[in-house]
C-alpha cells in the first residue's frame, strides 16, 4: 500500500514539472522560435517586442483552381481604389488549405509598418515554408526598412511574387529585388515616383554584358515617371536579357524617342564595341576551355535552342550526331578588320528565318502549365544550363558590323497611357517583321 502511495506521489511530482517546463514562456524575442504558424507566431512576437496595436490577423481560404485568376484580378482592382490609409491595421493572409500553417500569400494593404512590426515579420515570414507572394500595398516603407525588407525576402526560399506599390524611396533602391542572385520571377513596382535614375538601376539590374537576371518573368513598371530617359536605360536592360517575358511600361510618359529605342531591341541591332569585344572573350574562353567548339558556336542546327549554350556533355552528343555542318564557322577575327567599302544595309531577313525547331517557352508554360512539350523537348529544355544571347547561333556580319538577331524572348509589352504617336506603331511593326512569325510579341500601345 505504502510502496503504491510513494508511486503515485513521484508520478505527480513528475507531471507537475513537466507542465511547468512545457508552459513556461520565452522571455524575450530572441528566445521564441516560429512554429510556422504565422496567426500565433505574429501575436507572441509583437508582445514580446512590446507592439502597443498589434495588427490583426485575417485568413482567406485558398481560391479553387478555376476562379484563382478571375478572383485575384479582381482583387487587384479593388487594391487599386484604395486611396486612404486603413484605419485598422491588419495582415491579410491566404491559406493553401486548411491548416494554418499552410499560409502562401501575405497582404498587407494601407497603413505604415514601423521598424518594430518589419522586425517581427522578418522574423516570421522565412520560417513560412509555403510563403509564395508578399503584397504591400502603401505601407510607408523608407530606404532603412526596404533593405530590412529585400534582405528578408531573400531568405523565403519558396518566395516568388512580390508586390511593392505606392511606397516612393529616395534612394530608388528597388532594383535591388531584382539582383543577379534574385528568385524572384515576377515583381510589380507600380506607382513608386520611379524615375529616370531608378529606371537605370532597374536595367542594369536586367543585363549588362557581364551579368543578368536569370529568373524575372514578369515586371510591372505602369504609373511611374521614368519617360524617354528611363525607357532607353531599360531598353539597355533588354539587349541582353532573356529571362524577362512581360514588361508594362503603361503610363511612364515615355515618347516617340523612348519608344524607338525599345523597339531597336525587339528586332535585329547592331552589337556595340564593348559587346563585341566581350563576345571575343566568351569565344576564346569557351575554345580554350573545350566547352564549345568554335565550329558549334554558329552552328544553326534545327534542335538547337536559340539564345542558348548547351553543356559540355551535351555538345559532345550533338557533335557526333552532326557529321555535315552545312553552316560556315564563326570567325571572331572578321569583327576586328571589318570590310571598309561595304553597306552597312542589315540583313534581315537572314537573321529572322534562322531554322528553329525547338519550342520557344511561353509564360505560362515556364510556371508549370505547358502539357504540350514531348518527353524529348522537355528534356531538351532541361539540356540547357546557361543562356549567353552573345554566343547567339543566329549573330552574323553584315556591313561591317555584328548584328544580332534581337530579343525575340520578350512575349508581351504594354505601352498604353504614353505620348505615341504613329511613329512608333510603324517602329514596332519594322522589329516585329524582323522576328518573323514565331516569334512574335504582344504589344499593347
């Protein structure tokens, strides 16, 4: 009796020790570990971090699949008539199922966050392993709290979609959502005061002859101010850029002049001497390196990607496969003693009717929705590893310059709400014709 009395004094004493040790609290911030569960983590965390008004936490179940993008527009749209701050602020958060931990999209619409609140979402939000879109809407970010913010975002491994609008920065700093290293594949910036200064950073961002964004899709630059200036710097983005599959430039006060110059990149250009000099470069490196043979730099065989460099394995098969190249070789020594009598006329055509078998990969294909591509193409599409557009199979020389056959990888740019005139729809039709018919983009002027 007495030994089952000591038993059930020590099973006691026991539970009581472990509840005290499962209940006690973190003391501080630094001690709280995310569970994931963002409507729990968020409350904790702004009482641990002293946050008089906490904002509360909104759940909207995930839309099925048919309304999703009905839906979502039309969320867009009622985003876009808010004109007042929100009196009570509030996280809006969208569930990919029933469990709370599943959050896959945050909204955070009309009202300033402090430092304190960013602290804690910069907190939360990598821990959120489904966490798939972040939109703010307004929400008085300064150049201090924007780095905090892009530095956060960088760690969200599943992040992809970003929306920042209405939050103008002095330092325009918002290219660098979009660095060399960036994830992300669509990014909206509207109605950010972007200037010709930032339109600049936002190009350099895209490409330069020695760096590019290899995973921006979609970017929404409409309601800015970056005009003729700011289109050219973007335009410059483009020349080497072929990740980027949408653009919007709509409402940018952009002119007959700006719109010239995207339209020069749309269709066959002319490479400029700090471009051809770096092509010299890449042939050399990729012939000492035996990664590309020179023979198969100008090589236009018909399941060769455009735009692309296949590997070094990948180039072994392909050259046992091709005994009889019907393309004459590259010779990068005609770009440094070019003809001094000849036109300098482009020949277009030349460059437009380049055989090209292999499928050109469309918006909604990249974001898994293509059910058409055969076992074959897809594995050919996997073949790929890096895109070098100065290595461009269907660059040639002409007049005595190198002129390459143009970003055709561009599917869709908006220009309406700008200052053109019939110029520039006589422009784009030119660089459209010099694509020709496969590979066309949407314009919308």
């Amino acid at each position: 009796m007495m030994k089952k009395r000591v038993e059930k004094y020590l099973k006691e004493k026991a539970d009581k020790v472990d509840c005290v040790t499962d209940e006690e609290p973190p003391k501080t911030a630094d001690d709280y570990q995310c569970s994931g569960n963002l409507e729990q983590d968020f409350t904790k965390l702004c009482k641990l971090m002293a946050v008089k008004d906490i904002p509360s936490v909104k759940i909207k179940q995930s839309t099925s699949t048919n309304r999703g993008v009905i839906e979502d527009n039309q969320f867009q749209t009622s985003l876009s008539q808010m004109t007042t701050w929100s009196s009570k602020p509030c996280l809006r958060i969208e569930l990919e199922n029933e469990d709370h931990s599943c959050v896959k999209e945050v909204k955070i619409s009309g009202w300033k966050m402090d430092e304190v609140v960013l602290q804690v979402l910069s907190r939360i939000l990598p821990s959120i392993s489904n966490l798939q879109c972040l939109h703010m809407w307004r929400v008085g970010l300064t150049d201090y709290t924007f780095t905090s913010m892009r530095n956060t975002v960088s760690l969200c491994s599943n992040l992809r979609k970003v929306v920042l609008e209405g939050n103008p920065l002095a330092e325009q700093s918002y290219h660098l959502l979009i660095a060399e290293d960036s994830m992300l594949t669509d990014l909206s910036l509207r109605n950010n005061r972007i200037g010709e200064e930032g339109a600049c950073l936002i190009g350099l961002a895209l490409s330069t002859v020695h760096s590019a964004n290899k995973n921006l899709l979609s970017l929404n630059l409409a309601f800015n101010s970056i005009g003729d200036a700011g289109a050219i710097h973007i335009s410059q983005g483009l020349r080497l850029n072929r990740s980027l599959l949408c653009l919007s430039l709509s409402y940018n006060q952009i002119g007959d002049n700006g719109a010239a110059h995207l339209a020069e990149v749309l269709g066959p250009f002319a490479l400029t001497h700090e471009e051809i000099v770096e092509r010299r470069k890449l042939l050399l490196k990729a012939e000492e390196s035996t990664m590309v043979q020179p023979s198969l730099v100008s090589l236009a065989d018909s399941h060769e990607r455009p735009l692309s460099v296949r590997s070094s394995s990948s180039l072994d098969r392909l050259n046992k496969s091709t005994k009889n190249p019907t393309k004459k070789k590259d010779n990068p020594k005609k770009e440094e003693k070019p003809a001094a009598g000849q036109a300098t006329k482009k020949e277009e055509p030349k460059v437009a009717k380049k055989d090209n078998k292999f499928p050109r990969v469309q918006a909604g294909k990249i974001a898994g929705k293509d059910n058409n591509l055969t076992v074959s193409e897809q594995e050919r599409v996997d073949v790929v590893e890096t895109v070098i557009p100065l290595l461009d199979p269907g660059i040639v020389h002409t007049g005595g310059k190198v002129i390459h056959p143009g970003n055709t990888c561009l599917t869709s740019l908006n220009l309406s709400g700008n200052k053109l005139s019939e110029q520039s729809l006589r422009m784009f039709l030119s660089s459209l014709e010099g694509q020709g018919e496969e590979e066309s983009v949407s314009l919308r002027l």
